[in-house]
C-alpha cells in the first residue's frame, strides 16, 4: 500500500540530493547513548531519507535496518552506503503497509521527524506499527515537533488541533509535553524526554533550527 502522493512529494524533495548534509541528526547521538546503555544490537530506522542517521548507526556497530517510501532516497542511501562500505540492510516500503518487514520485532527504534508528519489518525496508525515492531523490553526513540517552534507553529491553515500546513496538503502536527506522553503511556516506560535544536540547512544555503521533542521509551 505505497502512498502515491508521499512518495512523489519526497522523490522530488530528494531529486535535489543529499538534502541535509551528511551528518548525522543531534538525536541519532542521542539514541546511540541510550541504545548502548541497553544493550541494543538491531536497530530500525523507518522513513529513513537518504541515510544519513541509518549509516551513521551502522558505523557505531548496530546492525541496521532502514527504510523510506521514496524510491529516489533509497537509491541514494544505497549507493552512499556501498562507496563508504558500510552494511545497511536499505528497503524501499510504505509505514503503513503491514507487509512491510511483515511481523519482524527489532531491539530499537530510531524515528527521526516523521511522526509530526501526518495527521491524528495516522499518526496513531504509525504508534501502532512501531508498537508491533519494538521487541518487549526494546525501545523506541524518537523525534517530533515541539509547539515550541517559533519559526513553524501557527504558520498556514490549521487543519487539526495544533496541525498546521504551511504547505497545502502537507500537515505539520505540533506536539504539547502532555500529548508526547500520553502516546507513550501504558506501552512503554519512558526513560527520557528532552526538548533540542535542530539546525537543518538546505540546498539553497537556508538554514532553519527546529525546537524538538526526544522521546525514549522502553517497551513494557
Ligand atoms: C522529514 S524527512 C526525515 C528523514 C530522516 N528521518 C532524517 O531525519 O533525515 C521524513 C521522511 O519520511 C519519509 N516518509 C514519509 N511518509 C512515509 C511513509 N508513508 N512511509 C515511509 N517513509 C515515509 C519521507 O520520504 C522522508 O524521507
């Protein structure tokens, strides 16, 4: 079940390239210490964009898994992770689709913006998958938007509760403290959750910092 729209949208975003940069996101370090801490061997990475985190993860010993819906970033995770000879085991798959590493449980999570992508019954739909995909006692770390972005929050129409699109047809959604944990609640202990600056540049030079959440929870 590919979702046409999304992955033209990311195919097109990511026809520019390596868009971010090659580093790795603040959080994916910040996931590395807690998966350590753990003793996390298998780590999945879904919506993984070009790979910048997954690679990263596998450098840092983790067997990795990653995925994305854009066929155009897999390509470029692919090929980037062969030229540097790290092993990723990449696939193209829709998070929604449950045949999509059907009934596989992975050690960890790393989830990084995608969350805040979709809206209320989506964004439940896609908890539910990385509930089903977390090993009991694993974690899942992730990011999402904080109603603490100056620089995104009430811009464009309002077309959930604190889901905005400052581009039609694309909801942001903006997480309060209270709602982070209650998606947590129940499932998993959370062990951390922090506010970060993200600094994000893109091609044309822009650069723009987002205030996010980082979440760890261990599955009950
Ligand atoms: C904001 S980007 C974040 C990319 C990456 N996690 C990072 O931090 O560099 C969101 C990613 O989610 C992917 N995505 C969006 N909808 C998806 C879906 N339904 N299934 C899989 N990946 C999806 C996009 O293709 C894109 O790569």
């Amino acid at each position: 079940m590919m979702t046409p729209s999304m992955n033209s949208y990311w195919n097109s975003r990511y026809a520019d390239g390596r868009i971010w940069g090659d580093d790795a996101t603040p959080s994916a370090r910040m996931a590395d210490d807690w998966f350590r801490k753990y003793q996390i061997s298998e780590v999945l990475v879904p919506g993984c964009g070009y790979g910048r985190n997954s690679m990263w993860l596998a450098k840092q010993g983790f067997q990795v898994t990653a995925f994305d819906v854009s066929d155009v970033a897999i390509q470029l995770a692919t090929e980037d992770a062969s030229r540097r000879g790290i092993n990723v085991n990449y696939l193209v798959g829709d998070l929604f689709d449950p045949v999509v590493l059907n009934g596989m449980q992975f050690d960890g999570i790393y989830l990084s913006n995608v969350l805040h992508l979709f809206l209320a019954g989506d964004r439940q739909r896609l908890m539910e998958r990385m509930d089903a995909m977390v090993k009991p006692g694993g974690m899942l770390a992730l990011t999402c938007i904080s109603v603490y972005d100056q620089n995104n929050y009430g811009i464009g129409r309002e077309v959930e509760a604190d889901t905005f699109e400052k581009h039609e047809g694309k909801p942001l959604h903006f997480y309060t403290e209270e709602e982070l944990l209650r998606i947590f609640e129940g499932k998993y202990e959370v062990l951390t959750h922090t506010l970060h600056t993200q600094t994000e540049s893109d091609p044309s030079g822009e650069s723009e910092n987002l205030q996010l959440w980082f979440v760890v929870g261990k599955k009950r």
